[in-house]
C-alpha cells in the first residue's frame, strides 16, 4: 500500500488501510473500490491522506504499534473516563478521576506493552482514525511517543509507567476550558488564549489531589508546555526548573498536534513536524529528550513515496533500524520514466543520496 493525497484520490482506486470511527466502527473498509461518492465523502469528513493498493505498492504493508482493537478501546474507555470529570462539578473532578484510575491505568500498561515489546519505531498513521473529540486521540498519542521516547532514555520501568500515566492526564485541566475556546476555528484572541492556557494549572490541580497517582504525575500536567528557554507557559521555567518527566511529554505533545487535525489549521506531514522539533532542539526542548525523539518515530513511513536527489523515485517499503533517517526503498521509477520492473534499496547504502521530497500528491504516469 502507499499513501497518497485526497487531492489525486480516484475512482476506482482500491482503499489499502481501514479508517475507523471513535466508536470502533469502520467508515471505509480495506479493499473497497473508490467510487466519487467516497471521494467526495472524504473531503466531507477533511480526510487529507489515506492508503491505497496499487502495482506498485503491492506487499508493502503498514504495521501499527497498538493493534487497531486495542486503540480504539482505549480511546472509548478514555472517552468515558473523561466524559465522566467533565460533568462532575469543579470540587469534585479529583474525587471521581481516581475512581476511574483503574481504567486508566490499564491503558497505559497496554500501551507500556506494546511499545517495551517492540523493536520497532512508532509509526504515525495518517488519517487511519477519526475522532469527534480531539483530546482523547492526543492523549492516547502522546502517551505512545512519550513512553518510546522514555524507553529511549533508558528509564526504569517504573519512571516510564508514571511517565505514561502522566502523558495520558496532561491535558485533563482542558475539560475546564469552555468548549467555544477549545473548538474554535480561527485565531483565539488574547484573552482567550490566556483562558486556554490556565488548563496546564487545572490539570495540576485535579492531579495533585488523587490519591492513586504520584504527584509527579500532576507536575506533567502542569510543566508540560514550559519550555527550557523561559519561554513557556504558565510560570516561564527554565531548563533545570522543568522535571525531567515533564520535557519528555513536552516533545510528544507538540508532535503530535503538528501532525493531527486542528480546528485552526491542518495537519503537517510527519517529517515536517519532525523537522520543526530538530529545529527547537537546545532551545525549547531539551536537547537529549529531541535525541531519543527522532531515533524513536518514523521519519518516512512506510507507504510513502519520496523523491531522491539523484532522480529515482521509490515507495518506503520498510524501516531501517539502525538508522531511521535511511529506510528501504522499492524503486519504481527513474528520471521520470516507469521501471519494467521494481528494485529494493536501503538509503544507508547511497550515503550522497537524499530524500528531497515526500510526494503524496504523486500520480502514476499512464503507460
């Protein structure tokens, strides 16, 4: 399978990745042949990307690191656990997310399985899940990439479970923010900013009052968009200010709002989220936590079609372990002319060969 724009989407196109509903219900199944409908069903629904079978891609394939069953229960019972603080009143909003702990908890250990279990980088999957309510997905994905990028570090298991756990509650202080500020389209104003960022400070005071969590946990919350320049927020900590926990789930939680659907904007594609983090490296984000970072996720997906400095073009066919920033290939085409028939490569192996581009919007010329 391969990953392509909406924007080339045609019918008779054959779908290569189910896309599922917060309810675990599958909208557009594997396999189903594209028709208009479907085409124009998507762009309803502000699908950017999805995966289609074709020749070229044939056998490739896109692995996930939690099974789709296990995310999407997650998500649901997150949504509940949520749902649930979200009506109680202020005072009590402590109280009746420690009685959901349990549940939440067994997220995590799921998610510390998988990824402990794993010799794999995460793969973001683009446009494999929809979901009404942003933050359940956010929480579930920064969970991912904070416990890859703990394990990375070399954390105990201890210290990664209570970095999950923290990275699953990061943003709760958000169900005290008026939904018109969270799910607003465009530019919030000054005042509404100030607003939205008083949810760091009301996670913290949710957290620091239950009784199943480690205060660390709350601190997470509170520290998680503090950045070791000073500049962010709420109190404006500097590097050594800012618990080590907390600049981890920083690094996660910015990717994984670069590469998810906002109300105020699209998403990037993965690479260029990574980018921007590289860029804050030293800077914003603590230079050791951006390290494991980028060894940690997927740099070029599998499915994805990249352009190459000296004019071959190929499809991402697998990942290189011992050098993420150089997979596999399976190269389809040269200076702009079809192959009679597809070879392997692996980048680590042309050193003076890059990637130049990412082609989503790739068509395959018509024999």
């Amino acid at each position: 399978m391969r990953l392509i724009s909406i924007n080339v989407l045609k019918e008779g196109m054959v779908v290569g990745r189910t896309i599922w509903n917060e309810a675990g219900h599958p909208l557009l199944h594997k396999d189903v042949i594209v028709t208009s409908r479907i085409v124009d069903r998507l762009r309803d629904l502000n699908i950017q990307y999805l995966y289609i079978d074709d020749n070229i891609s044939s056998g490739i394939t896109v692995e996930e690191t939690v099974a789709s069953a296990k995310r999407i229960e997650a998500v649901r019972n997150m949504t509940m656990a949520f749902t649930d603080v979200k009506q109680a009143k202020a005072s009590q909003a402590s109280y009746i997310l420690d009685q959901q702990s349990k549940v939440l908890g067994l997220i995590v250990e799921d998610i510390l399985s998988a990824v402990m279990n794993s010799n794999e980088v995460l793969m973001v999957l683009t446009d494999a899940y929809l979901y009404d309510e942003y933050i359940y997905q956010h929480s579930f994905q920064v969970t991912m990439y904070s416990v890859a990028i703990a394990k990375e570090l070399g954390y105990s298991y201890e210290d990664i479970r209570l970095i999950g756990i923290g990275a699953l509650l990061h943003d709760i202080g958000k169900i005290l923010i008026p939904s018109e500020i969270l799910q607003k389209p465009g530019k919030l104003t000054d005042e509404e900013f100030e607003e939205m960022k008083q949810h760091s400070r009301f996670g913290f005071d949710i957290l620091r009052n239950l009784h199943s969590v480690s205060l660390l946990v709350a601190h997470c919350a509170f520290q998680h968009h503090e950045r070791i320049d000073g500049s962010g927020y709420p109190r404006g900590l500097v590097d050594f200010e800012i618990h080590p926990f907390a600049k981890v789930i920083a690094v996660a939680d910015v990717f994984d709002a670069l590469t998810s659907n906002r109300v105020y904007r699209k998403k990037m594609l993965p690479t260029d989220a990574i980018a921007i983090i590289a860029e804050g490296r030293g800077k914003k984000f603590d230079a050791r936590v951006v390290d494991a970072f980028l060894r940690s996720v997927v740099h070029y997906a599998n499915g994805s079609i990249v352009y190459l400095s000296d004019g071959r073009r190929g499809i991402v066919s697998k990942q290189n372990l011992v050098d993420v920033t150089r997979p596999w290939l399976r190269i389809f085409e040269e200076n702009d002319q079809l192959l009679d028939a597809t070879y392997e490569i692996c980048l680590s192996d042309y050193p003076i060969v890059n990637v130049e581009k990412i082609e989503t919007d790739y068509v395959v010329p018509v024999e």
